[in-house]
C-alpha cells in the first residue's frame, strides 16, 4: 500500500449517474476504511482539528476506526458532531480538516470526510446512537429553524440537560439539508432523516409548520411560552437577482426555488403535485456549491447546461470535488462569462441569454481579482431556461417581529461569534441568519457556539 496517496472511493460512472438521482459517492467499506485510517499519523498538535468548525476529535476518531472500533469512533465524533454523515458528504473538507492535515504535505492527506461518513453510515445500519444526558436541568430552550445551525445547538443543548423544542416553518425537518442538496448528494430517507432522528433520541422535539413571527413570535416564546432562551437558526432563504433586464420571462428560477421544488416536493417526478418545467437548454448564473447542484439537477432532467460564471474556474466558490463531478457529466463551463440580459420570445417565455467575456484586472475587498468587461465580445448563449444563483440572504420576518433584535444593512441578525448573543437578551443566533448564506459546517460551528452562549448563560457565568 502506498501511504502517500488515498485509498480510492468507488463512485457510479459519470454516464449512468448523468442520468439518476441516486447518490454519486458509494463511500468505503470496512476494509477500506482502515486501510485509509494507517495513513493517519496521529500527530500530537493535530492541526486537522483546528480546521474542523466543530473541532471534531480526528485523531481519536481515526484511531478507533484503524484498530476496527466503529462504535468507539461514532461515540468520539458524536461528543462534538450532530450531523456526521452530512458532514463525511457535504463539508469542504479540502480546504478545512484536510486542508491542514499533515500527511497531506508530503503526498495526499487522509480522506477524514470518507472515514466520518463511513462510521456514521455503519452506526446508523447497526442503530447506534449518541449518548444523551445523564439527568436533566428542567430548563426550556427554543430553537427556530431545523437546519444544520439549530439541529447542532439543538443536540448540544439536550447533551447536557435542556428540555430543547425545535420550530421548523416547512411541514419537514432538515432545513437547506431537504430542499437545498440534491440526492444524489445527500440522501434524504437513508441518511438526513436518520441523523434528525438521532437528535431526536436525545430527547428534542421538533414542531413543524411553525413560522416564527406569524404563528408565534419570539417574544412570545420568551415571555408566554415558558423558554428561557431562544436560538435562532433560520437560514437565509431569500433569493438574490441581478436585476438585468428580462428577469422576469417565463422560465427564470432562483436556484432556492428551483432546488427546494426538486428537492422537497419531488417536482422532477412527473406524478407530483408540482411539476417543475423540464428545460431542454439551461444556463446556471453563479459559481458555487448551490449553482453546481442546480446544474447537475437540470442535467439529470434532460438539459444541456451551461454554467455561467464571471470570474476564472480558479476563483470558483464551488468545491473542486462538484466541479469535477459536473465536468465529468458533460455540464459546459462558460468562465469569465457575465449576463447583461435575458432575452424571450414573443409569448415571454424565455429564449436566450445576452453575456459579455470578461477579464481578470485587479483585485477588489475580497483579494480576488474584480472581473471588467472585454469591449466588443456580446454574445448570446441559447437557452428556454434560466437559474439565478446568485446567493441568498436571510427572511426578515423574524428581526421585524422581535422588539430590539439588531441586524445589519444586509438584514443579517447581529450576533457574537464565540457566543451567538444578540443584542436582545436571552436570544442567541447562528449560522446563515447571521452570516448570510454558507456552508452546513460553519452553519453547526455556530450551533454549538450558540448552544455553549446559552448554557453560559443560563447557568449565570
């Protein structure tokens, strides 16, 4: 076995996934999962570890699975993680833990996103579940929204203690882990569906079809209701446009609508209630995780795709794993590419997109390069459908409803980041409520931030 590189991970072929929903990464089994797990070094400052928003015990989880005690290995990832086979499938792995791994200095780091997501896989087949608390503190903590923000501090908060009641707005639990990311993905009744039981099991009850600020607001619930804190882990569901012309055609989606459509309602299945139009040229405007997911979902019902992005494949957000991914289904790649306008034929429905090619000049507040314009290069890409996906930013009807509950110019609720405090007392906040939209793992670094600033609190530290 040569240590400096990965054990491989078996995958469906490009040409036969292009086609079904079902997941692309197989994952390891057992004998591959401890041979990945010698290449661990066990380095004595794991430096892996600062990488993970959930400082996840890696070394002492890769140990346990190198000496074959997958219990044992679940139990250490638990302590720290509410989601692990989301986490061993969606994280950035390569630019967190594994990023900082230092067997990847001298050839390929550990897969630690496959060995989590192999031991969290095999404790849910084998029905393993996290430890809960030994006894109860007889104090309520809400939690708004089931995301991966308010699942995390949800967990953390029931580990030691709290009676936790989530409030979910949609008619099912999971957040942006049902209506965000695909199956083929993110299995939804195999994996997300097990993962919001295990939370469950630890004694937290989840309210569904609650929409905080109509049905109850946040004061309610502090003052009426009996909770002596509350975390909210609303997401941020509002889709951003660019405001070009033609925006409104038949045939625009937010990439929000068109995933949550696909997703959670089953839309691409020709006997939903819903179904959503099957576009037969699609252009995706955007560059990250979510635009790589719309994309490879218009593929999947029949599509040419292309992927419209202003900047250069190197300052794509996507992770590289999605666009290689993308690239291997045969989903085009227009780079340095901007819209101007969406174009539509006589009956609205959308006909084309106008873009500019760009070029890369100097770099702007962010350290990348700001994209202008190359003068003279309009062109038109064909296309009867379009995906805005663009970002999003959080709903503001929880801040317009919670007396002295402080947000920023991008209505994004203003929170410590060590404690997820507010400016209201008593409420604690997290994940893409806070920062505007990101990824799942960050999202539950900001759980367990908040659920650590409520137990500081309410124990009067």
């Amino acid at each position: 076995m040569d240590v400096l590189k990965k054990v491989p991970v078996r995958e469906q072929e490009p040409q036969v996934r292009a086609a079904n929903f079902a997941e692309v990464c197989l994952g390891y089994n057992k004998e591959e999962a401890m041979a990945e797990a010698v290449r661990c070094i066990n380095c004595k400052n794991a430096q892996c570890i600062k990488g993970c928003p959930v400082a996840i015990d890696i070394p002492g989880f890769i140990t346990q699975v190198k000496e074959g005690n997958i219990e044992q290995a679940y139990q250490v990832i638990s302590e720290s993680s509410a989601l692990p086979a989301v986490c061993g499938r969606v994280c950035p792995q390569e630019s967190q833990c594994e990023g900082k791994c230092i067997r990847g200095i001298k050839g390929e780091p550990v897969s630690i996103g496959k060995l989590e997501r192999f031991v969290a896989d095999w404790a849910m087949e084998n029905d393993i579940k996290p430890e809960g608390a030994k006894e109860k503190l007889g104090k309520k903590v809400a939690v708004i929204g089931s995301g991966p923000a308010g699942l995390t501090c949800a967990g953390d908060l029931a580990k030691l203690g709290y009676d936790v009641t989530i409030f979910e707005a949609l008619h099912q639990p999971g957040g942006v882990l049902v209506y965000g990311i695909p199956e083929f993905r993110l299995p939804k009744p195999d994996v997300v569906a097990k993962e919001i039981e295990n939370v469950k099991s630890l004694g937290v009850s989840i309210e569904t079809d609650v929409v905080i600020g109509k049905s109850v607001t946040v004061d309610e619930l502090l003052n009426e209701e009996g909770f002596a804190a509350v975390f909210i882990g609303s997401g941020a569901g509002l889709p951003k446009f660019m405001g070009i012309p033609g925006e409104q055609a038949n045939g625009v989606f937010s990439a929000n609508e068109y995933l949550t459509r696909s997703n959670l309602m089953k839309a691409y299945d020709d006997n939903s209630h819903t179904p959503i139009m099957r576009g037969k040229k699609v252009a995706v405007v955007g560059g990250g995780n979510v635009a790589m997911d719309a994309a490879r979902t218009a593929l999947r019902l029949g599509a040419e795709v292309h992927v419209v992005y202003r900047r250069s494949e190197e300052e794509l957000p996507a992770r590289v794993e999605e666009v290689h991914h993308a690239k291997e289904e045969g989903i085009i790649f227009d780079l340095l590419t901007n819209p101007t306008e969406i174009l539509a034929d006589e009956s609205g429905w959308v006909s084309g997109l106008t873009c500019v090619r760009m070029e890369l000049g100097e770099p702007d507040e962010s350290g990348r390069r700001r994209p202008v314009v190359k003068p003279g290069s309009e062109f038109t890409i064909e296309a009867d459908m379009v995906i805005m996906s663009l970002g999003t930013s959080p709903n503001p009807l929880i801040a317009a409803t919670t007396e002295g509950l402080e947000v920023n110019k991008w209505q994004c609720i203003v929170a410590d980041e060590e404690f997820g405090q507010t400016s209201k007392e008593g409420v604690f906040a997290g994940g893409d409520a806070v920062t505007g939209a990101a990824t799942v793992i960050l999202a539950m670094g900001a759980g367990r931030a908040g659920a650590r600033g409520i137990h500081e609190y309410l124990t009067g530290r």
